[in-house]
C-alpha cells in the first residue's frame, strides 16, 4: 500500500521544513524498502486544512491520519509514523 503523505500549511518556511523531513523519511525507508509508493502533497487550501482536527500549522498527515501539528518533527519521529502507516496497512 502506498503512503499519502500531506503537509498543512500555507506554505511558509516551517512548512517548507516539514516537508523536507518527510522526504528525509522516506529516503530512510526507501533504502529499507526500494519498492515503497510515496506520495507528497503540499496542501495551502485553508478550507482543506480545517477538515483536519488541526490548530497551528505545521501539520504532517499520513494516510489521512494527522500525526502532527504546529511543530517541526525529527526525521526520526517521521520514520516512525511512516512504519506505523506501513504496518498498520499490511498487518492482519
């Protein structure tokens, strides 16, 4: 199953780091998993945002899951919910 990775935000510096760390992410797991899916979307529509339970952007959403919001995660923590995603998509 691919990852449907989005960031939220109106597409300030911050939002521009976080998507940097979940490309950092998915190198990560590319080398573990050359045949991964990924994609990446930049979402800037405030209308879009608010259909998330988010309040201060940045926010990181993976598979329609928000993981994190008005921060900059590690690329450590991105991994992490990558997998998650991951394992909870090919688990029983």
């Amino acid at each position: 199953m691919p990852l449907h990775i989005k960031v939220l935000g109106p597409g300030c510096e911050a939002c521009d780091w976080v998507e940097q760390q979940a490309i950092a992410a998915l190198e990560v797991l590319a080398e573990e998993n050359p045949d991964l899916e990924a994609t990446i979307q930049h979402i800037t529509d405030y209308a879009e945002i608010t259909k998330y339970p988010i309040l201060f952007t940045p926010g990181l959403v993976v598979n329609e899951k928000l993981v994190c919001a008005g921060r900059i995660p590690r690329v450590e923590e991105v991994v992490a919910w990558l997998r998650q995603a991951l394992d909870g998509a090919g688990g029983a």
